[in-house]
C-alpha cells in the first residue's frame, strides 16, 4: 500500500521532571503506579496510630474512608460523565444496615460486610436508575434528592434505626485479645482507602477506562462501536457504590453510633468537590481533593456554620473558575510520555499478528471476501426498502430504497434537507423509521438500538466528531475493537492480570490500523485534542474501520480535510474495500466522490432521485451533472 501523506503532528511541551503531583496527577489511561512510593505511604500510615492517638485518630480515620468513597464517586462522575450526587446516602445505607445488624443481632463487621455492600448497591441503583434515560443535570437533580429524603427514611424506620434520636449500642471494632480500640480500626481505615484505590484503578487501566471516557464524552460514538450503554451505565452504577458501601459499614464501628445528619448536604459536598477540585478522572484527584476537604471539615468542624459555607465555596471554585480543577494547570502530557506508552505497549513480549485474534479476524474476513467475490460479485451488504421518516408534519426520508453490495463505496448526495444524514442515522439504529425495513447482510435491523446493529456489522462516523480529546489516537481507535477484548468487569478488577493480555493484544491491533492508515508513530501517541479538526475526522474513521464492520457509514468524512488528507482518506477507503466492507458516505465534496466513489445515490425531499453506477468521473450523466453543478462543492 504507497503510504499517504497525513499531516505533520502539532509540537508537544518537553517533559516536566521532579513534580511528584504533577507526575500523580498526569496519569491518564493508564495511570503508571510507583509501588515502592505506594508502599512507603502505606508503612507510614500505618505508623500513624503509635504517634498519635485519640480524636486525632479518629478524624485521620473519617478522611481515609471518604476518601475510599470518593475514589467510588469519582469513578462515576470524573470518568463516566454521570452527575450522581447521592454517594452520601449510598455510604448511609451501608452504615445504617451495618449498624442495625451490629446492634441489634450482634452480628460481626465481617457477617455485616456483604450485605452492607448488596444494600448500598441497590440503594445506588434505586436512585441511578433515571441515568439510563437522563444525564448531566437533570440527573444531578434526581439523585440529590435522596440527600433530601434519607433523614425522612430514617425517621419512618425509626423502630430499627433509632430515628431522631440516633441508632446507638454499635460494636466497636476490636483487635482480637485486647481492650485497645485505636490500632486495628486505623488498619482498616487504611484499608478502605486503599482497596477503593485499588478497585477504581485497575478498572480504569484496562479498557473500561477507555469506554468510560468515551461514555462520558461521546456516547454515540461508544453505541456506534456495538457496546452496550445500558450495560456500561449498569456497571457504573454498581461499581461506584462499593467504595461507599465500605466506608459506610467502617463508619458504623469506628463512631458506634448513627444519626442521619452526617449523610446530608456537607459530606455530599465533600465528596463531590473532592472530585472536582483536583483532577476528576484521575486516581490521585480525589485523594487529594477529598482528603484535603474532610481534613478542612474536621478542622472547623462538621457542624459548624462555616463547614458548608467554605465547602460550597469551594465547589464554586473548583465548577467555575477551574472546571478541570488545578491539576490541569499542573500536569502536561509530554512526547517523551508518549513514546514511552508505546514503548510499554509493545516491548512486554508483543503478540505477532499470526498470534492477534483481531489482526486475523480481518485477514480471514478478506480471504472470505476474496472467495465470495469469485463466486457472487454482486452479494448485498445493505437493503434499504422504502423507509419513511417525519419529524411533526416534515417528512425527512419518504419512501427511500436502495441497496449496497459487498466491497462497494456509494456515496449520498444530494442538496441540504435531503433526508441524507436521518437516512444514516436509521440505518445505523440511532432513529428508528415510522415504516420501512433495514437489512444487513439479509438481517433485520429495523427496530434495533445503535449498539445492536453495530454488532450485526455496521459502524459509523458522524458530522461532528466524536473523540475522547484526552485519549490518544490509538486509544480513540481501541473503541472500534472494545466489544470483542474487553474483560469483563469484574475480571478487570480482580484479574488484572487476565485483563493486561487483552488490553494488549486490543493495542497492537490498533497500533497496526494506524499504520494502516499512514500515521506515524508520533501521531498514533498523540492526543486528539491537539490533532486539527481533517485529522480527528480520519481518527473516527480508523475507529469505524477498527471494527471489522460489514457496513461502514461515513457522515461527511471529507468535510475540514486538506486536499492531501482528502487523498489519503481516499486511498484508505479503497484500500479498505479490498477486505470486503461496503462503505456507505455522505458527502458533498464531489472531487472526493468522483475519485473514490463506485456508486452514487441521489436524494432529493427525502425520496431516492437516481441511482448511477459504476461511476465514470470522465462520462458522467446529465442528471448527476446537474447536481454537481448546484453543488457547494464543485469538481
């Protein structure tokens, strides 16, 4: 394949040395860990209970366990993108059943723990349940408004939970053969945090934290590479709650007693700017964040008036004046941290491509497509049988019809309001037809989510693109391939091992689209927020391509492209073919089109005008040049 020409990558900052904040707080997808700096943290904490002691204790405890949960929080809200204020009553209802069980069956903290967890799951999914319909504020909203009834559930349970007047007669933790109270619960403080530490961050390092971010930034995009949003969500939600759930239950024993004043407003703020105030989506953030708030709380005192007064003030700072928090300001991502990602991703004994499944999945793809091709030049990959499409009392597609076959490019065209892009949208399952029939490959897909139709094999870009500006180009191209290597997650938090063969056999397949594509080992590092608007749209279509899909639908891929981009997209796509994908595009760039194009469709109100085949760019007919010349675009 002659190698294309892309343009040049943008220049990156030098490296920032001897900053250890800068260095926690630069780790992005996956978060390098110093286990030597990690251990000595950990020695020194737990060395703390022999220097100190007493409610100094105590309040050392309390900001370890928050933080334990805001490593929960911030997995949801930093790295998913949903708005769950309720972590303060999912942490209430692991205490409260701890405490309950504690007091009045005597049960142990390790019979509490389980159920302590199972019921701060379902409080969490009870009150999450709304993110599967809404987001971002309105999801806020619905989630604070446990905050606001949590000490109304108690008070109707006040048979058991004690009510106004506090659920007393808790056990305290205690070290086995000893009255001594104060060593073994800071352990397990110590714990707390560490093991939420822990559970967020081995989810994040694999692919999860790859669909996560694009979860939280370009949902459609995630859909459109056939995985499950509800499922993500799902997951989202459960995972998050644990960190809270064992904050909760360490809760119960260290204060031995519970009133539902502590689960309101001022720890909702001290989790939720504990996310924020740092670095959300990022390990070390809420760490820091969440410590640092708590140890302020502790300071001038939860119950004080200017406990939620300086929280709240500090939350309009972290929203408003710093929205990515002050860790932004303190972290730069260097070409040299780049080269050296890759440098990790493929020295730890690289798979061969005879050894990639996904490598061979495309080889084997081409082979069949070569074999098929011999026998049936003409089999079809898309029928589109007279689809109908209105929004109010405009008909946006109106009886349109046609068909794509195997290893074909056909191009969309036609003037503004055609019905173009609300065809592609209900071919790849992001709207669904008021009549009509989608097939790929002979299969229905009328009635389909986006996700379940990229999985019958059609991928797709979109108008504006959809990218993870944080990720780096090969990471934005690993969506392509998540559905068939992502662990699941529990295998990613408690196997991360199992998990790392499958994020790098995911890696080096991406690596090798890049190259396919003709980028350079630079530009295969490289952030997409850095990348020009022609090279983010030929990162959405390495990430199409990436999953091996039937049916390929570009919206506009030639849209900010320089001519030299144009070319190379163009060789890309014919090259592409050749593994016997159909490609279905929108465009009004008719160069492009002329050059790269088999087939072209024309559109007019929503209704298929003409359909010219095998296009010959130096005999075109009357109709088609017609249109060329109304176009925006012209030859």
């Amino acid at each position: 394949m002659p190698e294309p020409t892309v343009q040049p990558p943008t220049p990156t900052p030098p490296a920032v040395r001897g900053n250890a904040l800068r260095a926690l707080l630069s780790a992005k997808q996956r978060p390098g860990v110093n286990w030597g700096v990690a251990l000595a943290v950990l020695i020194m904490a737990l060395l703390v209970p022999f220097i100190t002691g007493g409610y100094v204790l105590f309040q050392l405890e309390l900001v370890l366990i928050y933080i334990g949960a805001a490593s929960g929080l911030n997995l949801a809200v930093g790295y998913a993108g949903e708005f769950l204020l309720c972590q303060a009553t999912v942490i209430g209802m692991a205490a409260y059943v701890s405490g309950i069980l504690s007091s009045m069956h005597n049960w142990s903290p390790i019979e509490t723990l389980p159920l302590a967890i199972v019921a701060a799951i379902i409080w969490q999914l009870i009150i999450s349940i709304s993110g599967l319909r809404v987001r971002g504020l309105y999801l806020g909203i619905l989630s604070f408004f446990s905050v606001l009834v949590f000490p109304d559930l108690v008070l109707l349970t006040s048979n058991i939970s004690g009510g106004t007047g506090g659920l007393i007669g808790i056990s305290p933790f205690a070290q086995p053969g000893s009255s001594d109270f104060t060593v073994l619960p800071f352990e397990i403080a110590v714990a707390v945090a560490a093991v939420s530490a822990l559970i967020v961050r081995n989810l994040v390092v694999s692919g999860w934290g790859i669909r996560l971010r694009y979860l939280r930034d370009a949902p459609h995009s995630l859909a459109s590479a056939g995985v499950n949003i509800t499922r993500t969500k799902l997951t989202v939600y459960v995972v998050s709650a644990i960190p809270a759930a064992l904050a909760g239950w360490a809760l119960a024993y260290f204060s031995e007693s519970l009133t539902s004043s502590v689960f309101g407003l001022s720890l909702t703020l001290i989790l939720f700017a504990g996310v924020q105030l740092v670095r959300p989506g990022s390990i070390a953030g809420p760490i820091i964040g969440a410590g640092l708030l708590e140890g302020y709380s502790q300071l001038v005192g939860p119950f004080s008036q200017y406990n939620t007064l300086g929280l709240g003030a500090l939350l309009t700072l972290a929203l408003i004046v710093l929205p990515g928090g002050f860790g932004r300001f303190l972290s730069r991502n260097s070409g040299s941290a780049a080269a050296t990602r890759r440098r990790r991703i493929l020295s730890a004994g690289p798979v061969t491509p005879e050894l990639n499944p996904l490598v061979e999945l495309r080889r084997a793809r081409q082979d069949a497509s070569a074999a098929g091709q011999a026998e049936n030049d003409t089999a079809v990959v898309l029928e589109v049988r007279d689809i109908v499409k209105s929004f109010g009392g405009n008909r946006a597609v109106d009886g349109a019809g046609f068909t794509v076959g195997t290893g074909r490019i056909v191009a969309l065209m036609g003037e503004n309001g055609s019905g173009k892009t609300t065809l592609v949208n209900i071919i790849s399952g992001f709207l669904r037809p008021d009549s009509g029939q989608v097939l790929i490959k002979g299969r229905p897909t009328t009635g389909m989510v986006a996700s379940q139709v990229a999985r019958l094999g059609c991928a797709r870009t979109f108008q504006v693109p959809q990218v993870v500006g944080e990720l780096t180009v090969r990471e934005n191209v690993e969506v392509g391939l998540l559905y068939r290597s992502c662990v699941g997650p529990a295998r990613a938090i408690l196997l991360p091992f199992i998990a790392r063969r499958a994020d790098r056999v995911r890696r080096e397949a991406a690596v090798r689209i890049c190259e396919e594509m003709g980028l350079s080992a630079e530009q295969i590092d490289q952030e997409t927020d850095t990348l020009s608007l022609g090279m983010r749209r030929i990162v959405e279509v390495a990430r199409a391509i990436a999953s091996s899909a039937d049916l390929i639908c570009l919206d506009e891929p030639a849209a900010g492209l320089n001519d030299d981009e144009i070319d190379s997209l163009s060789q890309v796509l014919k090259d592409v073919r050749q593994t016997g994908e159909a490609i279905l595009l929108v465009e009004h760039n008719a160069r492009f089109v002329l050059s790269t194009c088999d087939d072209i469709i024309l559109l007019r109100a929503g209704k298929v005008e003409a359909f010219f085949s095998d296009v010959d760019e130096d005999n075109l007919p009357p109709a088609l040049q017609r249109h060329l010349r109304r176009a925006t675009v012209s030859v």
